[in-house]
C-alpha cells in the first residue's frame, strides 16, 4: 500500500513514505460537485518543516484518484530532488 487513509470529519488525509521522506495528502471526502482538491506537503524528517508540493489541476472522478494524482507528483518532486543532489 503506498499511503494509509484517515478520514477526518469532511477530509481525507493519507500518509506515506517515498525514498526517505514523508508524504501527507489532503481531498474531500464527499463531493456533492464532484471535484477532488488535492493538497500535497512532503518533509524529510520529523524536525524538518512540511513543504508544499504543487499539484497540477487535472479532472478527477473520485477521492481515490485524488489521493494518487497527490502521491503520484510528491514522488515526481522527490525524485526531481533528490536528483539535483
């Protein structure tokens, strides 16, 4: 599994990990519009601060695909970090 969800009143949360560092993503739970606004933040370590991850727009069907597209592009920019390094 490549996150764990929790569901917070409204929101959905998932937590997981790529290459070392934390990834946390944010959706609705329910969308009487049908529209998934995704938020991404990664960190390093647990002293580090969260940084945010842009996520490009792009039409979603549901809360799952929502909680991918934001795990799919915080391991294309970790991976795009840790490159430059």
């Amino acid at each position: 599994m490549k996150y764990e969800i929790t569901r917070q009143g409204h929101r959905l949360e998932a937590i997981g990990a790529h290459s070392g560092y934390r990834i946390r993503i944010s959706t609705v739970a329910e969308s009487p519009v049908a529209v998934w606004p995704v938020s991404v933040h990664v960190r390093g370590s647990e002293s580090e601060d969260e940084v945010p991850v842009e996520v490009p727009e792009r039409h979603l069907s549901n809360a799952t695909d929502a909680l991918d597209h934001g795990y799919d592009c915080a391991v294309l920019w970790i991976d795009a970090l840790d490159h430059r390094r």
